[in-house]
C-alpha cells in the first residue's frame, strides 16, 4: 500500500503503509513527555525503521581517543541508549504473525491528534490463510504522571465465509538490549551501543514484570516494567514469564466474529547513577500501582486537560495555508513533548524522537526552543534552566581547565561534561554560555520569578560574566575583545570578535549586574564586588564591535568581508551540504556561511542596530548563508519580515516548519530538529507577529505576507495570558487571562485589557536580497504546494 501524510488542522494521519518510509513515520509519531521517549514504530515491532524507546539523560560512555593529544580536550564522549522496549505488543491470528510485510492490509492508518495526545492506530488485516481482523491500538505517554505510558489494544475478528471463532494470542513483551543496525561511523560509539544494558534482576508476578539492568561504562541504572488489564472473556488464559532481557505476557482467547480481545498495557520507567535495583523497582511498581489505580480512560482524560490547558496558552491559527497550519500545531506538540516533564534534565537537539546528535542537547535549547517554552509552558523553560544550574560544577571544571574564570559550559552533552572531540566546533563556541544567560534573563523578565532568579539565575549569570571577563581583553584602541572564538556559524571557526558572541557576551554583561542589583545578599554570597561590576560594566560598555566601513555591513568576525567569496555558481546541487563535500580548511577561509550568525544578532540583539543596519546586513549575509544547518531558516524568517521582506519570510517559515514533514536534510530518521520546529514559531511570533523583548517590554510590529490571509498566535507573559490576531490591515490584542499588561504596537504604546484593534502600518522597502545560487527557499502556494525558485 502506498503511503502519505493526510492534511488536518488537528492531528497528522499516515493513510497506508510504506515500508521504505517508516523511518519518517516513527520520529514524527514518536510520543514523549521530556522524560519517555517512544518512538512511532508499529506495535508488533517489526517491520521496523530503527527502534528506540529513550529516556532523558539516561547514556551509556565511550572513549575520546585522539590521534594527536592535546591538553584540555575532553576525554569521554557519551551516547542515549535505547532501553528496555515496553511498546511491543505481537498479534498471532490462528498461529499465523500479524506481519504488515505479509499477508494484506486491507485498509491502515495511524493518526497523532494533537489535542489528545494520543497515537491511533487501525489496521483491517488478512492473513495468507484468509483469516481477517481488524485492530485498533491507542498509545500516550502521560503528561501528568511522568514516568508512566500505556496502551490500549483491540483486535476483533472479522466476518466472512469463514469459521465464525478465531483463536488470537497476544504477547506483550519488555525486551531489553534490542538489536538494532547502528548508524554511527564511529566503531567505539556503535560498540557501546551493542547490548549497552548488562541485566541484574527480573521479576513478574500476576499480569506484572519488572526488568532491572545497569550500563557497562556510565554506570547507570534502569528498571522498567509492565502491568496488564485483560477484558474477561470466555476461555481466556494468561501466562507471564520473565529473564534477563525478556519479560512477556501471553493472552489466549478464542473470540467469536461480534467479540473482541482487549487489552490495557501499563508501563513505568525509572533510572538513576545511584539507587539500588530494589529502590528503582519499587519506585517503577509504584508508577504502575498509580496508573492502574487511575487506569484509561482516567489518563486520556488527563492528558486531553493537560493539552487543552497548553492549547490556550500557545495556539497558532494560519488562515491560507492548511500544510502550514498543521505543521505548526505539530512542531507545537512535539517542543511541549520535548520539555514538558524533563524537570532535572536536558532538552536534547532531537528530543526524545531519536538517537541523532548521539542524543546530546547543544546551545539550540536556549536559543530556540526555550524562548517557546517560556511564553507558553514558562514552568518548563525554568526545570530546562534548573539543569543547567545543577551542572554548574562541572562548567566552572571547565573554565579551569582552560585557564579561565567563571563557568564554560559545554557546546554538546548529556551530564554536563564536553563531549564534543573538535576543538574549533566545540570548546572554542563560547557563546553557549552567553546563550544560557539570554535565556536566563528572558525567563526572568517573562516571569519576574523572584525564587529561581535567587536560587540558580543570579548565579548562572554572574559565573558566565565571569567567563567573559577572564577570556576578553581590553586594547586601548580597540575596546574590550574577545578573541579565538566560534560563533553560530560552523563554516567559520577560531576568529577573533564574532560579533553575535560580543553582542551576546554585553548583554550577558549588562544583565548580571542588574541580578546583582536585584539580589545583593546572593551578590555577596557569590563572592561578587562593586569592583568586579565595574569591570563588567566597563567591558561591555567597549565591547567591540568589527564594521566594514567600506561595504557598510558588519563584519560577521574581524577580517570575514576580506575573505575569498565562495564560487556558488561552480557548485553542483549534490555538494550541499559542503561540510560532507569539501575539507574545512576551504570552508574556513571563504566567504561562506552555514547558518545564520549576524543574521542571529539582529534577531536577538536587534537593539543594537537601527533598521537600515539591519536590512544591508540581512542582504549582505543572505547572499552568503547557504543554510546547511536546519536552525538557520527560522532565523532568516524573522528578519525578513522585519526588513519588509514578507514573502522571502513566508518562504522561510515554511521551509523551518516543514523541515521534518518533508525531510528536507533527509536525515528525519534519526529524530526531529527541535530547533528547526522552534524556529518555526518563533517565524510566526517574533517574525510575522514582530514581537521582541528587549529590556523585558513587550512589544509587537505585525505583518501579513500575500500568501496568508490570517495570522492569530497566543502566549503569555508575566502570568497573563494573550492572543495576537493579524490581517492584511489590522492586529487585534486580546486579554484571554489575568491582568491586563503594558505592550507596544508598531513603536504606540498599548495596554493589552480587553480588546484593542490597530492599524499595519506599511513594510519598509528596501531592495529584494537574494540568496546563492541555487539555496533559494522553496517559494510555496497558499494550495500548499512547494517549488525551487530563487528569491
């Protein structure tokens, strides 16, 4: 059966079945809550793309060794494991395997509805012998009691000339150490992940089982379990085994056409680097004790409450383009998947829908995806906030390591520690650590948490000032520089004075002496004086910033708009992207960028630049960024519509919300990008929408493209929340919850009380940018449909 991707505005359906693609259907209908990761993978476990059921910060070690060492570079690289798979659950229909490769599937499709939460399945399957049934399968894995998922299975006979009673056998299994055909090149990965799980207890008891293992290297433990609910039928027999990487329940019945054997699978998880394998089983028995008690239909209505309390919160509407507007709402669902419960530990770069990134969280957390949390689920973006707060030690080790004061925190991970074994990309981006202020101060800004700015934001900001102190120098001509550093953009590497991490390092600056102004006992206890202020004040005061007087642009980095232009006309299609294709050294030294850098610092720090700055440096930069990176589009998104630029806007957004549905680094089987969903959002909202949050003012400058007829958003701000509403000639402002709050429309200052309605004023113009030849966007109608065109 062929396959594909049904358009609704609530929910994403896979009309079908197409082996060859199920490596995309199971990241995009993989179900989390920031602790469980389950991938979409069929119930029967095969055919199969590459399973995985994932918990966050649970990873197995593996040696770093260097052909050359060198001192400072990090010694142990880690990996997310695939635990124990608590989703398979396989049919045998008159002893014949329910198999989607055989027999025939008379009609299947699986549906993610977003307002539930929940993963459907239902199939209308014949057996080689003739034999049909249809199933029907429901999975979640619950928002509101983290460490539990469950399923709901069906399988009734179907009538036909046949004999009227089939005899089915389900078995659910808990399988540990899952074969799995490792993607990595690396041989020292793919060796720890081969049986990564070393098995120390089992127990089942009842419809019941527990499995406890224990990683080789990292040490960490993990106990998963299963619990059962069994429609009574006439006949029906269990049985419940267990070993140490198997545990399975067998249901029997014989069930007559207008019968059903049904069933309810429990599941709860549990890991820690150091409770014993008795705590994390009782721990995980209770979980399940929890979910039996409150039981189905007590966690869908749960999880529908839970939804519906986000939907209020952080809706998108796009009137014009239905493949957009699903998009939107998917990429919405799948960045709360990715937070809402990860409480004590890190968002990572692919969620929990994959192992890419060898399931490491980057800079792209508090760039991207925590400006979403924090105007829509602020409480997630802070436990987001709390885990880099809890690694702290371990970025003020590093700090030392390098010779330097304050807190380096690291440019990928899982604990805390480096993981990355390329210098130039990874302990030399220390802009991560300026990231993780400007999420910090936004969160304060958005929240006015009083308790966290206390307990861990101060703090994080005053050790990251630090940072910046010790690795800037003051010149007495040049101002205060920050030399041999990475910016955003991996095609440059080790210049001196990027001027996203300076600008992002004065801010970071500027915003730990307001903390220490807000918060003297915490300043005092923190060691922190009037001097050190000032010398914080003075550093971002003669921060540098490089301008090519010449071109009238910024300088991405000293010395970038005197490099040899890329030949982009004499580079074949098949050479994107050029990291796979050409040797960093050429990358380095040409004017060539992979994702937006400059671009970035006239989003983030747009306070800094007037409008035409902004708008000769967007172009000058679009000519040059061919977006090799998904984060880059969002970005680019946004300040297209604030240079006027609506269109080339639109084009983006699509391009950021569409980059998982449609593949488009082909690489979607290894996870969502988080990052690139995000970016999506923050297309609509700081792009269409205008709204930015310098200095913590709200303030919004919204404009349509030709294409979209409607644009509403929601979000909320200092416990109050809002809706954005946009046409063609005016935006509407209105007060959904609590107390109304000061905002700004087009530079007008307005109170968001009730409703007010404001006329667009027209975009600015200024000339059309184009992109390199070849990197256009994909230019898209209002049917949805794309093409290759250039800008």
């Amino acid at each position: 059966m062929s396959g594909g991707f049904d358009l609704a505005p609530w929910e994403l359906r896979w009309t079908g079945l197409a082996v060859d693609q199920l490596h995309r259907t199971e990241s995009v209908f993989a179900l989390s809550n920031g602790h469980i990761g389950l991938r979409g993978s069929l119930d029967e476990g095969e055919p199969v793309g590459l399973p995985g059921s994932y918990l966050n910060g649970f990873y197995e070690e593996h040696a770093l060794p260097y052909a050359e060492a060198g001192y400072g570079y990090p010694e142990a690289g880690q990996t997310v494991v695939n635990v124990t798979d608590g989703k398979i659950i396989r049919l045998l229909v008159e002893d014949e395997p329910l198999d989607m490769r055989y027999g025939r599937a008379l009609e299947h499709h699986r549906t993610l509805d977003f307002r539930t939460g929940v993963l459907t399945r239902e199939t209308l399957w014949e057996s080689p012998t003739g034999r049909k049934v249809r199933v029907r399968t429901k999975r979640l894995v619950s928002f509101t009691q983290r460490a539990v998922a469950a399923i709901r299975y069906e399988v009734e006979p179907v009538e036909d000339s046949g004999p009227q009673v089939t005899q089915l056998v389900a078995q659910s299994d808990l399988l540990a150490n899952e074969p799995i055909e490792s993607r990595t090149r690396d041989p020292r990965v793919a060796l720890a992940l081969k049986a990564p799980l070393a098995a120390e207890a089992h127990h089942c008891e009842g419809l019941r089982a527990v499995l406890v293992h224990r990683t080789r290297e990292s040490g960490l433990r993990i106990a998963a379990g299963m619990d059962h609910e069994v429609e009574a039928v006439p006949g029906l027999r269990t049985e419940i085994s267990a070993e140490d990487d198997l545990a399975r329940l067998t249901v029997a019945a014989d069930i007559p056409v207008g019968g059903a054997l049904r069933l309810t699978k429990y599941l709860g998880y549990g890991w820690s680097s150091g409770r014993s394998g008795p705590a994390l089983r009782a721990q995980v028995e209770a979980a399940l004790a929890g979910a039996r008690q409150t039981g189905w239909a007590g966690l869908l209505a749960e999880q529908q409450e839970f939804l519906a309390d986000f939907w209020e919160a952080a809706d998108v509407e796009v009137d014009g383009d239905d493949e957009l507007q699903q998009a939107l709402r998917l990429g919405l669902f799948h960045i709360l998947q990715a937070g809402a419960r990860g409480e004590s530990r890190a968002i990572p770069g692919k969620g929990l829908t994959g192992p890419g990134y060898d399931g490491h969280a980057f800079w792209d957390t508090e760039t991207f995806v925590l400006p979403v949390l924090t105007y829509t689920m602020p409480e997630a973006a802070r436990d987001a906030l709390r885990w880099r707060h809890a690694t702290l030690p371990l970025a003020q080790d590093r700090a030392k390591v390098l010779g330097k004061r304050g807190a380096a925190f690291p440019w990928r991970s899982i604990n805390g520690q480096e993981c990355s074994a390329y210098w130039p990309a990874g302990t030399a981006a220390f802009h991560v650590s300026a990231d993780i202020a400007d999420a910090v101060a936004r969160y304060h800004a958005a929240t006015l948490d009083a308790e966290f700015d206390q307990a861990a934001g101060t703090e994080l900001l005053v050790e990251t000032a630090r940072l910046w102190q010790s690795l800037g120098h003051h010149d007495p001509h040049d101002g205060f520089r920050v030399d041999g550093v990475t910016g955003p953009d991996e095609y440059s590497a080790v210049v001196d004075n990027n001027v996203y991490t300076n600008l992002m390092a004065q801010k970071n600056l500027r915003e730990a002496i307001a903390a220490c102004g807000r918060n003297p006992r915490v300043a005092t206890r923190l060691g922190v004086t009037e001097e050190e202020t000032a010398e914080w004040a003075r550093a971002a005061d003669r921060m540098r910033i490089p301008y090519d007087d010449l071109l009238q642009v910024h300088e991405q980095a000293e010395g970038f708009t005197v490099h040899e232009e890329w030949d982009f006309e004499g580079t074949p299609a098949e050479h994107y992207p050029l990291l796979l294709n050409y040797p960093y050294f050429e990358l380095y030294r040409k004017q060539v960028v992979k994702q937006a850098d400059l671009v970035l610092a006239l989003h983030l720090r747009g306070d800094a630049f007037d409008l035409e700055q902004k708008a000769r440096d967007f172009a000058y930069y679009e000519a040059r960024t061919v977006r090799d990176s998904s984060l880059s589009a969002g970005t680019q998104s946004v300040v297209a519509a604030e240079c006027g630029h609506l269109d080339l806007a639109y084009a983006y957004l699509a391009e950021a919300a569409l980059t998982d549905l449609n593949d488009l680094h082909h690489n979607v089987a290894n996870g969502l990008h988080m990052a690139s969903l995000a970016g999506a959002w923050q297309a609509v909202v700081a792009g269409l929408g205008g709204m930015r949050d310098y200095d913590g003012k709200l303030t919004f400058a919204p404009r349509l493209p030709s294409a979209l007829d409607r644009v509403a958003f929601r979000m909320c701000f200092r416990g109050t929340r809002i809706q954005v509403e946009i046409t063609a000639a005016e935006a509407t402002y209105r007060l959904i919850s609590g107390d109304p709050i000061p905002a700004a429309h087009h530079g007008q200052a307005i109170t968001i009380d009730g409703e007010v309605t404001l006329p667009i004023p027209a975009a600015p113009e200024f000339p059309t940018p184009k992109a390199p030849s070849g990197r256009a966007p994909r230019r898209r109608t209002k049917a949805g449909d794309s093409h290759p065109e250039e800008a």
